[in-house]
C-alpha cells in the first residue's frame, strides 16, 4: 500500500503538468473576444492570435522527447513548469499584440512539451495493472484544468469590469509555481536511468519503490534493451520498416483526435453557443458545465480503462460523437430543435470525448512504442496532434464564418464515422501488458 502510494504521489505530480495544458488551452476562452476588440483584430489575426499557443505547442511536442532523452525526464517537466508561469504573467501584462503573442507562443512550448514528457514519465513509472488510470489521471488533469479555467473565467468575468481578461490569463501563475516546485519531489525515471546512463543501482532503488514485484524483470529487459544499437537511433527511425507500423498507430490516433473538432469547442465554446442564438452569460455558463460533464466522464474512463481496455472505450466513444456530432450540425440549421438544445448536443459529445479519445490517447501513444523510442514516439504523436489543433483553432472562426456551422460539425461527423472502423479494424488492445511486452 506504500507502494501505490508513493507511484500515486509520481504520478499526481507529473500530471499536473496536464492540469496546466487544460487550464492554458481553455482559458483563452473566456478571453478571446475582448482580446480581439481591444488591439482590433481582424478575423484573421485574432484567429493567430488564438492559436499561437497552439504553434508553440506544436514545436514543444515535436522536439520535446529530445531533451528529456539527453537530460532526463524530471528537468524537462522542471522547465514546462517555468514556461507555463512566464507565459501567465506575460500574457496577461501585455500592451500589444505581438508580446501577447510571445508569451502565449511560451507557453505553447510549455503545453507541448508536457504532453510527451508527462504520459511518459508516469508510464515509465507506473506498474503495468495500473498503468493506464495512473497515465490517464494526465488527462484527468487537464479536464480539471479546463474546468477551473471555465470557471475561474466565469467568477472573473461577472466580477471585473475592467480588463478581466488580463486576470483570467494571469491567475495561471499560481499553479504553475506549485506544480514546478512540487517538481523537485519527484526521482527521474528509472527507464530512463538504465537506457540513457547505465545507472542500474539507481533505477533499481526507484522501481523497488514502485514497482517492487516487477524491478528486476523491468530492469534486466531494459538492460538488454539498451544493448541493441540505442544510440544510432533518431527520429526518422520511427519511419523503418520495422517501425512503421506503431508510428502510423500514433499518427491515426492523434490526428482522429482532432478531427472530433474537440479543440474547436474547447476554443469557441461561448461563440459556438452564441451562433445558435445563446446569450453571452448563460454562453459562459454553458461552457462550465461542458467542463463538469468532461471531468465526471474522464473518471468514468479513468476507472474503465484496466478494467475494460482501450478499445471498448475508443468503441464507445465513437459512437458517442457520430450521435451528438450529427445532432449538433442539425441543431444549428434552426428547424429541427430549439437552440437551448445545443448544449444538451455538446454535453454527449463532450462525453464521448471524455470517455474514449480522451481518456485513451496519452495512454495508448505512451504504451506501443518500445523504450529505445517512447521520447521520440511520443513526440510524434502529440505533434501530429498539436499541429492540427493549431490548424483547426486558427481556421476555424473563418470556415464557419465561410461555410455556416452544420457544414463543419457534419464533417467532424464523418471523420468519427471512419475513427470507428480504424478501432474495429486496426486498433490493438494494450491493457495489462508491461511496456516491454507490448508489440504491435
């Protein structure tokens, strides 16, 4: 029971790094329009404005798993911890648009680089029977982020009159501070302390403490492991023949991910709701129940996901977006459901979301690929994943200002339609297997 306890600790820890991503990602929300009225943005640039933090994120992700594979995982968490808190205090004291942008765009390093560092760390951590709750409690973290950021907004917004979207930005400074110093608690990963430096005494000790049953087994595979030609492998090693295969399950998983049109409503909540005829306040009400509804069904997924496996969830999940997906599309068009019907319609979806792909996919990309590749696997998949939500985030006010809403939700619809026949078809299940007996 100490055990548990202490890997609980580790992965809390680590995880609330995915607090911070929820929080950054969704905060902006509650931001965005005062921000584009305020310095007079047009669509375009308030649309690059918006997603800045999300092209940051993008190179967080991509070259991410580079430093946490030559200076360890700890100190790259260490270092998300500090961009996240120059990135609140810049943001929010900005004058112009392009400091606005700087300070985003840091904190975009901060959210992409977590996103591979954190699900790996406590992957590498975790025993395998609890491997998937405790790398899921990432996401449980940035569903909790998301919600406090909802209603931090709120409680800012019908409080300050004056510049209340600078409070809104700024108040990320708290956490971030605690997390980071929460930081220095942790060990280094003990994978990461046989592959990359030897130091089998070391890793040892950390593994009895976590995974006591399964040390020595975890330690003679990660020893042999790194005898097999670790150092000659880069990132274009994900591309050989031998490992095509996991590096498409990762790219496949991520870009479905986006194509949801998840980050499309975490982004525009109130403007979504405010198209269909919603007032603001009860717009901004709207998105903090998405925020209960995402965290209630992230712990339904979290107590599922070892029990049940990755596919069910993926399986249950799917259908939950094509059915809340189409209703949302049509529920726009005005003739077929009143528009306080709307947030009933996003609330399934974030349901969806919460059980399937988001309790899944840190998961899943964390556990297919072999130790001598996880940084740089990891980093594929959370660039994939982050350079279309950069993508959707910054087109989006412009296609559905072009095309009308029914057309782009009925699209993200049908991307879920060929999502459901990916997890029936191709998808693998990875449940109860240690990471060095999973092979895909």
């Amino acid at each position: 029971m100490k055990n548990r306890g202490y890997v609980y600790f580790l992965s809390i820890v680590a995880a609330l790094g995915g607090f911070l991503f929820g929080f950054d990602t969704a905060v902006i929300s509650g931001a965005e329009r005062a921000i584009q009225v305020n310095w007079n943005l047009s669509d375009w640039y308030h649309g690059l404005a918006v997603a800045i933090a999300l092209y940051g994120t993008v190179l967080g992700a991509l070259f991410g798993g580079l430093p946490s594979d030559l200076y360890g995982r700890k100190k790259v968490l260490l270092w998300i911890g500090v961009l996240y808190f120059i990135s609140a205090l810049g943001s929010a004291m900005a004058t112009e648009v392009y400091s606005f942008m700087l300070f985003r765009f840091l904190g975009g390093l901060g959210v992409g680089a977590s996103s591979v560092v954190a699900p790996m760390y406590i992957s590498e951590i975790a025993p395998a029977k609890d491997r998937g709750k405790l790398v899921a409690l990432y996401q449980f973290n940035i569903v909790f982020g998301i919600l406090m950021a909802y209603f931090s907004n709120y409680l800012i917004g019908i409080t300050i009159t004056i510049d209340a979207w600078r409070y809104m930005l700024g108040v990320e400074a708290i956490p971030a501070l605690i997390y980071t110093l929460l930081v220095f608690k942790v060990p280094e990963s003990p994978r990461w302390m046989v592959l990359k430096k030897g130091n089998t005494a070391v890793a040892l000790e950390i593994l009895t403490k976590t995974d006591p049953e399964a040390a020595e087994e975890i330690i003679s595979r990660a020893k042999s492991e790194s005898l097999q030609q670790q150092n000659s492998l880069s990132f274009f090693s994900l591309f050989r023949k031998e490992h095509l295969n996991i590096s498409l399950m990762a790219v496949a998983i991520a870009v479905f991910n986006q194509v949801s049109g998840i980050n499309a409503i975490i982004y525009f909540a109130p403007r979504i709701f405010e198209m269909a005829g919603i007032a603001t306040e009860s717009a901004l009400l709207s998105t903090i129940g998405i925020g209960v509804v995402n965290l209630i069904c992230t712990m339904l997924g979290l107590l599922l996901i070892d029990r049940m496996g990755r596919r069910f969830l993926m399986l249950v999940g799917s259908a939950g977006y094509i059915v809340s997906l189409t209703l949302m599309a049509l529920s726009f068009q005005g003739e077929y459901f009143p528009s306080g019907w709307l947030p009933i319609f996003v609330f399934i979806f974030i349901g969806a979301h919460a059980i399937g792909q988001g309790s899944v996919i840190w998961v899943f990309i964390s556990e297919i690929f072999p130790n001598k590749l996880r940084a740089k696997g990891q980093s594929l998949g959370s660039f994939t994943h982050w350079i279309l939500a950069a993508l959707i985030a910054n087109i989006f006010p412009f296609l559905t200002g072009k095309f009308g809403p029914t057309l782009i939700f009925s699209f993200f619809g049908l991307m879920m339609v060929v999502q459901l026949l990916w997890v029936l078809f191709v998808m693998p299940e990875t449940k109860g297997k240690s990471l060095e007996e999973i092979k895909v």
